[in-house]
C-alpha cells in the first residue's frame, strides 16, 4: 500500500511538473476575443490611414488648382512654372502639400508701363479662389507700386503744364482768334470780316493779316472749296 500510495504520488507529481512545463492550454473564448480585438485594432488604424490619405489627395487638388490660377493669369510676368512641395502619405504614394509660382514683380521702364504692370500682378495674385496670406501680400504690393506710379505721371503732367506756361507766351483762347486781326468791312464785297475760325478759312485777305503771308497767288486760294 505504502509502495503503490508513494507510486500514486510521484505520478501525480509528475503530471503537476508536465502542466508546469508546458503551460497552461489557452481558453478558446480567451483566443476569439484576442482576436476580435486585434482586429477592432486593426481597423481604427485603417480608418486613421484612410483619413489621412483622403486629406492628402484634398490638399494636392486644392494646390495644383491653387498655383494654376495663378500661372493662368500671370501670362507675361510668370518667371517659372509651378514649384510643388510634397509630402509621402502613410499609403507609400506622394502628394502635393504646397506651392508657389515666381512672377516678376519689379516697376517696368516708364510710369505708364508700371501701372498696367501692377494691375497683372495683382491679378495674378488674386486669381485663386482662396488667395493666400502672402497672395495678399503680393496683391497690397501691387497695389502700392501702381499709385506711386500714377503719382508720378501726375507729377509728370503738372511739370509740363507749368514749362508750357513759363516758355513761350501763346494765346489760349479757345476761339482760335488771330492776334492783330480786327473785324472791317470790306468795301467790295460787302463781306464782314472777324476773327472767327470759320472766316478765317474762307477769307485769303484776313489769312494774310492773321499769319502775314504776302498777296501771292498761292495765299489767295487757301482754303478755297
């Protein structure tokens, strides 16, 4: 009895230290609901990587079109195509994340040039449907450049005006009355004679008085119908 009871022993013993050794057998409801969660896992990480994907195909569209319209109406200042930024998406694929396109944004040769300048910049750089903090910076610019410009053609203007003034006197009168000519009556004709345009072209004796041309046959038949 003590044999087969010490027997007994070292047999269950033995099956205890195997258990041990081998660890436990896994619970399948255990398994099912590591699984399904790995799998809930799994699927939230998807749904971020697919989120953000969907945001980088957003932001490459929005940029392309963006930097397009610029171009598009920049024609004749644009001083390089497009120049993309790109970012690589969780996906492996790369995208379009910013942009700019370079014009050329300088006063042209005279005041006149700069004003029809500055108004293509500014255009230019409001074409987008959603200019950018430094579009409009660029469009503010723009705008400072043509009213300095228009400053110096008014300048320009007011400078001229005044030499005319201080050179040579002329008469202004819009009459177009010629200095020296008075109105007489010419005995012959009976005709009177005056200052006014209208006679003037008809008339070689008050042409000669006004503009002191000699009685030559060439005088007489100026404006003559």
């Amino acid at each position: 009895m003590i044999g087969a009871l010490n027997s007994s022993s070292a047999y269950f013993a033995s099956a205890y230290q195997r258990a041990e050794a081998g660890g436990a057998k896994a619970d399948p409801g255990d398994e099912a609901a590591q699984k399904q969660a790995d799998d809930k896992q799994a699927a939230q990480e998807q749904r971020q990587i697919d989120r953000e994907v969907e945001q980088l195909k957003k932001r490459d569209t929005e940029v392309r079109v963006h930097e397009q319209a610029h171009l598009a109406a920049a024609a004749g200042i644009s001083v390089s195509g497009p120049n993309y930024e790109t970012t690589q998406g969780p996906d492996g694929k790369t995208y379009v994340t910013g942009g700019n396109v370079q014009i050329d944004t300088s006063p042209a040769a005279t005041a006149e040039g700069t004003i029809d300048k500055a108004r293509r910049i500014r255009a230019a750089a409001l074409a987008p449907a959603q200019p950018s903090g430094a579009d409009l910076s660029v469009a503010a610019s723009a705008t400072r450049m043509e009213a300095e410009a228009r400053a110096e053609v008014r300048a320009a203007e007011q400078e001229a005006l005044s030499e005319g003034k201080d050179g040579k006197p002329t008469d202004t009168k819009v009459s177009g009355e010629a200095p020296g000519l008075e109105t007489e009556q010419n005995s012959r004709s009976g005709v009177a004679h005056t200052k006014e345009p209208a006679h003037l072209a008809q008339c070689p004796d008050c042409q000669r008085k006004a503009f002191g041309l000699e009685p030559t046959q060439e005088s007489r038949l100026l404006g003559v119908g």
